[in-house]
C-alpha cells in the first residue's frame, strides 16, 4: 500500500483489487462512479512500473469500463493521469455523459460535457459512495 492509495480511502472505497492496482471510488464524485485506479507499488512514474503492471493495465480498464457502462449507461469515458498532488502511479477515471444521473436521491450533472471534465465540481456524498462501491462489486465482471 502507498500514501496516495491511502488517501483515496484504501481499503474502505476499494471496488476490485489486482495483483498490481486496486480500482477505487473517487471519494469526490465529479461525474457519477468517479473512480481512481492506482498502482499498488511505489512508482511515481508511469515508466518505473514493473512489467507485469501494464499487461495487468488491460484487464484492468475492461473490467472499469464494463462496470461503469452498467452503472452510469456513459457516452464517453476520461482517464486522467495527474499525479501532481498525490505522486503515486494513479489513473483518475470519470464516466462522461451529457445530462445527468442519479442514485440514493442525489442528483450528478456532467457539468464539463462535452469538454474536460469540471474537477472543481467533484462533491463528497459518503453514503453515495457506498452504494456506489456496492453496486460495482455486486455488477463487477473481471477479465483477467
């Protein structure tokens, strides 16, 4: 485990956990299902993962892509591969769509579409997230 895993909420947001990434709810929901996936290593560049991580990487995004289709029916999806504050090797991943979703009574515009995502709009909602995570495992289908 490393800092930036921990600060996303390791263990408690984890959806799915790989031999080299663990798939987790983006504790701020900037688009609903916001999720982050990040290496479980201690790279802080993407070319000083091992090997085995980056075949890992495409049962990985077909698992995330699945998952998200079902929960969020998105047209587009953004990977965002920042490390700026957080140094660990990690993807922040947001379904994009034109509108809105809903789930638990809370409402989630994409507020950036059809541009960049609006990072700024990223709102915590505890009890969203958890049923977010739960709904993911329960429809969650690995290819690996």
């Amino acid at each position: 485990m490393n800092d930036t895993m921990r600060k996303f909420g390791y263990p408690g947001s984890l959806v799915r956990e790989y031999q080299h990434w663990v798939a987790l709810v983006r504790p701020a929901q900037v688009t609903l299902g916001s999720l982050v996936v990040a290496a479980k290593g201690h790279a802080t560049a993407f070319g000083q993962l091992e090997p085995g991580a980056y075949a890992e990487l495409a049962n990985v995004t077909a698992d995330v892509e699945g998952a998200l289709a079902s929960l969020t029916s998105y047209a587009r999806i953004n990977y965002l591969m920042l490390m700026m504050v957080d140094p660990h090797v990690h993807f922040h991943i947001f379904p994009r769509y034109e509108g809105e979703r809903e789930l638990g009574g809370e409402s989630f515009p994409d507020l950036g579409w059809p541009g960049p995502p609006d990072l700024s709009s990223g709102r915590t909602v505890p009890m969203v997230a958890d049923r977010i995570r739960n709904q993911l495992i329960e429809g969650w289908v690995s290819h690996t």
